[in-house]
C-alpha cells in the first residue's frame, strides 16, 4: 500500500513522508464545497476526488480555468505569492 493517495505524497521517499506526516490532515468535503484557506495558510493534496479551479467573471459568472485531482496540489501559486494568470 502506498503511503497516500495523492501520488505526488505517494512519491517521496519513505523518510521523507513521515517527517511530512504529522503535518497532513485528512479532510472530507461536500461536492462543490470551497477548500477553506486554500492558499493562505493551506495546501491540499487531493487523494480522491477533482478540485476545480474557478476564476470570476467580471459579470459574476465563473469557469473552471483547471482541475487537479490525486496527481497535484492546489493553492502552492498562493503561497508563493502568485495568481494563477
């Protein structure tokens, strides 16, 4: 069994998960739910599931501009200080 299901957890080396490890937190959401902190004090490693990137309209509609799923991470372009263009 691997050691995630997100596959970027999955590839790090054995030692290297497990120093990581008391830091992830196992978080279930409701479909169409807002990952909450996304990018300011939080990353997500998606193991099951899609997270879709939504940007705003200027008329308030929205698109979906990416979608990551158990092969990414989402919000590490906030942490380091950039929007996605």
């Amino acid at each position: 069994m691997s050691q995630s299901a997100n596959k970027l957890l999955a590839a790090l080396p054995p030692r290297e998960y497990q120093r990581l490890r008391p830091l992830l937190r196992t978080l279930h959401l409701p479909a169409e739910s807002a990952l909450p902190h996304c990018g300011q004090t939080r990353v997500y490693f998606p193991g099951t599931g899609l997270c879709s990137i939504i940007n705003k309209m200027a008329d308030g509609s929205g698109i979906e501009v990416a979608c990551i799923g158990s092969e990414g991470v989402v919000g590490l372009h906030w942490l380091a200080g950039e929007a996605p263009s």
